[in-house]
C-alpha cells in the first residue's frame, strides 16, 4: 500500500484571501495517479486556504480562557471543518473524474486527540475499504481533544498520515509538496539553497523551524519529524514536487525521482 499526502500548497492556492481551489494543479494530479495504475492507495490531503486562516483566526487548540471563549471556538471548530469538509469533496470530483474510486473521510467524525496527538484512531473501516479497492481520502481536520483545557485541536494531516502507514503496514509514503525536498535553506527566497537527498535522523535538520517540537500543523520540520518515526517503522518516505509535471506519475510507479528520501538510520558495523 502507497500513502499518498497531498499538500494544502499544492492543491489549494494559500496566498488567496478565501478558499481557493487550484483546480489545473489537482487536476493534473488525479490524472497522473489514474496513469500510474496503482492499485493499493490512500489518500491524504492538507487544507491549505480552506482550514488554517480559520483555524488561526480563533486559535482552535489554545487554551479556553473563559465561556466567551468557548463559544468563540466553537463557531470556529464549525467554520474550520466545514472548509477542509469542502475541499475533500473537490478532491474526490477531482479524482472520480479520472475514474478512481474515491471515499470522502472525516477525521472529526472518528478521530479523538489527548493534548493533540491521535488517542482514539478505528483504523478497521479504512482497511476493509482498501480491500474493496477503494481509495479512501482523508485531511487535516478539527477534532475534539481530551486534554480538558483546550478540549478543540486541529489535526494535521502529515500525523494522520504517519499514524496510518504504522497501523495499516504501509509499504512506501510520498509526501506531495511545492518544492523538490528538503533544503539547507528556504529555497524561494535563497537561490543557492542545495537539496538533501537523505534524512536519517533529526540532527540533519536541526536547521528546520519545528524539527523539534511536537507541533506538526504546519512547516517542514514537523512533517520531516513525523516521517523519521515512520522510518523506526521500516517505512520510507519521500518529499516531491507536485508542481513538476509526471513527477507524481514516475513515483507512483516505482521511479526514482528527485526529492528527499526519509530512511532509518543504518547501524553501525
């Protein structure tokens, strides 16, 4: 089985006000996966300008100061899932388009947090869904949390994504995103920024803001820290550029493409 995550920066346009859909990026998207002819897939797909402005905007996972408050949030935990609830169902035209079978997944209505880390995750259905053949999409969401001080969190998507490959043995997860990898540097504002190939372990990206905290909503260190605990599990994973045309293709298909590969350490003789 493939994981595939799709980037909230890819399939969505970020710098956008309101939610805007990046319909030629996710387009040609479905149609590399549909031409690649992989069989066993996941789907998982961030929310871009669908769900983190409104989730930013009233601090859903921050402490509930007071009753004001908590009305406040939740009105925003209803706005935030019901843009991300949205661009799920836009990902899956997209994909039933290019006939692949695909199944709209809340996490809100099957996923409970405890400090904002996955507690209550029944990963059965998703599984007897695969066995079907059908692709089963899911996405960063809100969710409720059991930690009584903030009881709202927002779940990324790349943490859903590392608990599935470990729960349901994926073979390979390929990390979607809107540059080729990981770089020394940001590469869109320093030109001479040079790509890793490889990460084994955190101190290669020491560099990378988040690379040692445990929020993964967002940035290049959280997505690489939940994918270092997937290598422990035997699981590589790979960071690509969606933005380069057939590069999603070739990966689906077994290709070696540029990127970063995520792998466990190897031991020393």
């Amino acid at each position: 089985m493939i994981i595939l995550k799709l980037g909230g920066s890819v399939i969505t346009r970020k710098e956008e006000k309101q939610p805007t859909l990046h319909q030629e990026n996710l387009a040609r998207i479905s149609q590399e996966i549909a031409n690649s002819g992989v069989k066993d897939l996941l789907i998982v797909h961030g929310a871009g300008s669908y769900g983190h402005r409104h989730a930013y905007h009233y601090q859903i996972g921050a402490p509930i100061l007071d009753g004001e408050d908590l009305a406040r949030k939740r009105l925003g935990f209803s706005i935030t899932h019901q843009g991300v609830q949205e661009l799920n169902l836009e990902v899956c035209r997209a994909l039933l388009d290019q006939k692949i079978p695909a199944v709209p997944l809340s996490p809100s209505s099957f996923i409970h947090t405890h400090h904002k880390r996955i507690e209550e995750f029944e990963t059965d259905l998703i599984g007897q869904y695969l066995e079907l053949g059908l692709v089963p999409v899911l996405y960063g969401d809100v969710v409720l949390d059991q930690d009584l001080k903030i009881k709202m969190a927002v779940l990324s998507g790349d943490q859903i994504l590392q608990y599935l490959a470990q729960q349901l043995g994926a073979e390979q997860v390929i990390l979607g995103t809107d540059v080729d990898g990981i770089y020394n540097r940001n590469p869109k504002t320093h030109p001479n920024a040079q790509l890793i190939p490889l990460v084994t372990s955190l101190d290669d990206v020491d560099f990378l803001e988040g690379a040692h905290t445990m929020d993964v909503t967002g940035g290049m260190g959280g997505k690489v820290k939940e994918l270092l605990q997937l290598a422990e599990e035997e699981v590589e994973s790979q960071i690509i550029n969606l933005n380069v045309e057939g590069l999603l293709e070739r990966a689906l298909m077994g290709d070696k493409v540029p990127g970063t590969w995520i792998k466990k350490r190897p031991m020393k003789e």
